[in-house]
C-alpha cells in the first residue's frame, strides 16, 4: 500500500461502523417481527425495506412519521427503544468521523499521498529543492520565471504552508519531512528520470554532506548542488563526486582577489549576474592597508584573497572569547572598541571589512570607523535578506550579500550552465584578455547588452539543424548577420561555444566567426533586442537563413514554380 491514509480510517472507523450496523440490525430485525395492522385492520409485518427506511430517518432525527402505517402499542414501545439506541450509536460514528478528519496522522498521510500523486504526473524535468529559507525562495522564485519545475522538502511544517501561500506558478509540490532520511528523498522523486538535480543548501556542512551522498547513493545521473564552507567538507564532497559545491566565503574571496588585480575579470563575472558592463568609480578598490573585524570561515576566507593580491592586511577577532574578556562591556562601539581600531592603524588604513555573523555589529563597526577615518573605504558582510533596506540606508561602499550570491550561483548552474561554465573559464585569464572582451563588447553592442544561451536542435533551432543535415556548412559569422541586409552584422558577439558528444569535447571562448556550428552545440550570445530578434528567425526560418547565408531571396509558390517552368523551358 502506496499510503497507510486507508489503514487509518478502516482501523479508526472499525468500532464506530460495528456499532452503527449492530444497533441498525436490531431496530431493524424487531420491526419486522413485531406484528402491526395495516389501514384495513388486518394483521401486518413490515419488510425489511420499510423497517430500514424508518430507521434511516429515525437514527438521523431528520425527521419522524409512523410508515407505512401507523404502529400499534408493541411497535411504538419497540420504536420508542430503538430512538435512544440508534441515535447514540449514530452520534457516536458521527464523533468518530469527526475527530477522524482532525487527525493529524491521517492529515499527515493525506498530505504525502496528494504530494506523490502531484510528484509522479510531473513529466518535465524537475529539481529538488531541500529546505525552505531565504536563499532558496529566490531560487524557486527565478526557476519558476524559466518555468522549470521544483519539489520542495522542508522539515519545518510553517515553511510548507509559506510556499502555499507563495502561490508559485508553475505549481511547487511540497511536503514537511525530514531531509536526511533516504525515503524522503525518495518520496520527492529521486528516482525519476525527468529529476536533474538536487538542491542542498543547509547552514549544516556536515548535514550537507550526508544528504549529498545519499543523493549520489540514490540516483548517480542528477547534478547535485551542495553548500559547503570548509576544505576538509568540500574535499570530501569532491571525492564522493560531487562536481558543484558552493562554498559563498570563496567566492568573495575570489571576488576580492579579481577586483583588486583584475578588475575587467570582475566586470565580466558580475555582468553575468546582471551588473552594467561598466566599473563605477566608487567600485574599484583601494591598494592600501586593510582592516578584517571577524576572524570566522568569511574573514579567513577574504585574507586568503587579500594575501593572494598581495595586499597588507590586520586581522581584529571582535568575536573571540579573547576579545570579549577583554572589553569591559558588552557594547561594541564603545570607547574601547576605538581603541582597538587605533591600535589596528584605522586612521591609516585604505579599506576596512566588517565580516562577523551579526549584522548589526558589522555595521556599528562601520559607523564608527568612518567616524575614525572618513575616507576609508568600507565593505560588510549582510547575513541575511532581511536586513537589506538597514545596509542600504548606511551608505556603505560594498555589500556582500551572502544568502544572494548563494541563490544567484545556484540558479546559474541550473538555468544557465553556459554563463556558468564562462565564469569558471575567465578566471583562468588576465585582465587584459577582460579588458579586451569588455571593450568588444561596449563597442559591438553597447554597456546594458542582453545574455542569453542557446542550444542548437531542432526544438530551438529547426531550420538551422535541417540546413547542416543536407550538408550545408554555417559558421557563426551567417548567424551574425541582418536579416534586412546580409552584408551588415548585427550587434552580436558570441561569447562561448561549447560542443560536447561521447568521444569528443569542445569549449572555446569568444570563438570567432569562422567556427562552424554543429547540431547540439551550445552558444552562449551577447546581443541588443533587434540582433536576438533576427538571430531567432534565421534559426528557424528557412528564407531567413537561405537569404542571409546567400544573399538572395528564395521565392516561395506560384512564383518559384513559374520560375522553375522558364528555367525548364529555356533549357
């Protein structure tokens, strides 16, 4: 048995049944042998049709009448028994059923049935979505604008019936249950095919890992994307192959690192996550000293950064046990903590980061080194969504927002592997290669260019797969031109071509025009409104392509067939 909601109610519902029917039998049995007379005086036994008529009406007190004729003495003593036998087992079922519906055990196995009902009819791909928070709400939200499908499982009842309320479009199933249970993963659709990843973003490393194994044990086909803030646990999670884990400390670290000695790297990757392709002024960070106020995963992690840059840097440990026997109150900000930051060189320093866990002693922290230093440059660590409009209103020069750039990384690597997959490619290169990219595309497209990837079958690309398969070569440089003038190219640059079969992978940066493109390659486009226009009707439309891989019109009906009849003729 798929649910045990029918054991529930059979095992439930025994006694009160078996009472109902005794009683009914009874009422039932004595009516029918307890003569009575009809209306012409005659003796007369009731069938056991009428007997169980009169007590449908009679247990239920919807209502009363002698039928089919009226009683005599012993039927009506009889009756007047029944009344109070029948109606108190009525009552008692009709209890039963009641406090049946108000069962959480039978809710609870309801709720799995309806959610395994809805799980199994999902017949597109679809991703599950372990617990319910900030960072994953924002994923769900964007997956959902792509209209790919989620699950979602979260041990927390409330957070089940916040997605209800949500009202998410396409419809998110989901289910209180707890994670780390092989069956609960199960239960979410593991085991399907269309299931192509598993989202496990935990503030437990530990409980992080033990899910990603299980998913591995589970189904060793679906991409699993694991949150981890350790070395130790992210080299554990490498080698259980787990090939995407975020680890959000390292990649500000990296962030830090690129913005410093490769700014254009910088650029790059935060245009891919919606940044204007321009550094403000205010973004370029300053090479001087630098103050890190919290030595936890994120400080350890930006001093990392700052060492690779070669930048000089303090560490000021303001949540150490050390540090807080030191102080004589419990208030930071105080003249104690000035103290501290002037002994840090804050009065000297180019940059100071606020990197602890409580958001607003990060920005006390600030505060009162701008008070210190005015013109120091300032960043913070925002731990959480919530507090965004506080930061905001601080005027601080950089936020690292840790729940977003989780849920950005998150939903690249599912609706977005290409730009994903770019990312990782850019920062094997210098700043000047950066430079060169960003100037291409300033000067191709302009500094708000549109990012999207595509994939070339024949569901995206129909006229162009039937062109390759009767052997006509097309490079990029034909899916670059204008559908109104073929000599003229539009504002496109293809920033990456990746091909990949069983025997042969192929992934080039900023290809040229003259690569040619195969059927099930993917192409990762820059372009404005006008160039991604054309460049989707010439995927799909036979004329527009024939006219811009050739330069002439294809005419279609009676006008291509009279010309076909004069060529025809004249030969």
């Amino acid at each position: 048995m798929e649910s045990n909601s029918a054991w529930i109610i059979i095992h439930r519902m025994r006694i009160p049944l078996l009472v109902i029917i005794l009683t009914f039998a009874i009422s039932i049995i004595g009516l029918t042998l307890i003569p009575g007379v009809d209306d012409q005086g005659r003796p007369y036994h009731m069938s056991f049709f009428d007997a169980f008529y009169f007590v449908s009406y009679m247990a239920t007190t919807i209502g009363f009448g002698e039928a089919p004729y009226t009683f005599t003495y012993p039927q009506r003593l009889w009756v007047s028994f029944c009344i109070y036998l029948t109606v108190i087992g009525w009552f008692y079922g009709i209890g039963n059923i009641i406090a049946l519906i108000q069962d959480k055990k039978l809710a609870r196995e309801l709720a799995i049935a309806r959610f395994r009902s809805k799980v199994a009819k999902l017949t597109e791909p679809f991703i599950i979505v372990l617990g319910y928070n900030n960072v994953t709400k924002e994923i769900i939200q964007r997956l959902s604008q792509e209209g790919i499908r989620i699950v979602v499982v979260d041990k927390d009842e409330s957070k089940i019936e916040e997605i209800e309320l949500e009202n998410f479009i396409p419809e998110v199933p989901a289910i209180s249950a707890d994670t780390t249970k092989p069956q609960t993963l199960k239960l979410a659709g593991i085991h399907q095919k269309n299931c192509k990843a598993v989202v496990v973003l935990f503030e437990d490393d530990i409980k992080n890992a033990k899910i990603a194994l299980m998913c591995r044990l589970l189904n060793k086909k679906i991409d699993i994307i694991v949150k981890s803030t350790t070395k130790e646990n992210t080299e554990h999670l490498r080698n259980i192959g787990i090939r995407h884990i975020e680890n959000p400390f390292k990649i500000i670290s990296d962030r830090l690192y690129f913005e410093i000695t490769a700014p254009y790297i910088w650029l790059l990757e935060m245009w891919i996550f919606g940044h204007i392709l321009r550094i403000r002024k205010r973004e370029f960070l300053p090479k001087g000293k630098y103050i890190i106020c919290g030595a936890g995963r994120m400080g350890k992690a930006l001093a990392e950064g700052l060492q690779r840059a070669g930048i000089e840097y303090v560490f000021i440990d303001i949540k150490s046990s050390e540090y807080k026997k030191m102080k004589q109150s419990a208030i930071y900000g105080d003249a104690e903590d000035i103290k501290i930051l002037l002994d840090a060189g804050i009065q000297s320093a180019s940059c100071i980061i606020a990197a602890t866990k409580d958001d607003m002693i990060n920005l006390t922290i600030l505060s009162t080194a701008k008070k210190l230093n005015p013109g120091i440059y300032t960043i913070a660590r925002e731990n959480s969504l919530e507090d965004i409009s506080i930061f905001k209103s601080a005027r601080i020069d950089k936020i690292y927002i840790l729940e977003r750039i989780l849920a950005k990384y998150t939903y690249n690597f599912i609706a977005k592997p290409l730009a994903n997959r770019f990312i990782r490619l850019i920062h094997r290169k210098d700043n000047l290669w950066a430079m060169n990219v960003v100037g291409k595309l300033s000067a191709t497209i302009g500094k708000n260019p549109i990012l999207f990837e595509i994939q070339i079958t024949e569901e995206n690309a129909y006229a162009l797969c039937n062109f390759i398969q009767q052997g006509q070569k097309i490079t990029l440089d034909v899916l670059r031109r204008s559908r109104r003038d073929y000599r003229v190219k539009n504002k496109i640059l293809f920033l990456l071509y990746h091909y990949e079969e069983e025997e042969h992978k192929e992934t080039i940066l900023v290809p040229s025009d003259d690569v040619e493109v195969k059927i099930g390659c993917s192409l990762l486009v820059a372009c404005d409104e006008e160039a991604k226009s054309d460049f989707e009707y010439i995927l799909n439309n036979y004329y527009e392509l024939y006219y811009v891989l050739t330069g002439r019109e294809q005419r279609v009906g009676i006008f291509n067939l009279l010309t076909q009849t004069a060529s025809n003729n004249h030969q």
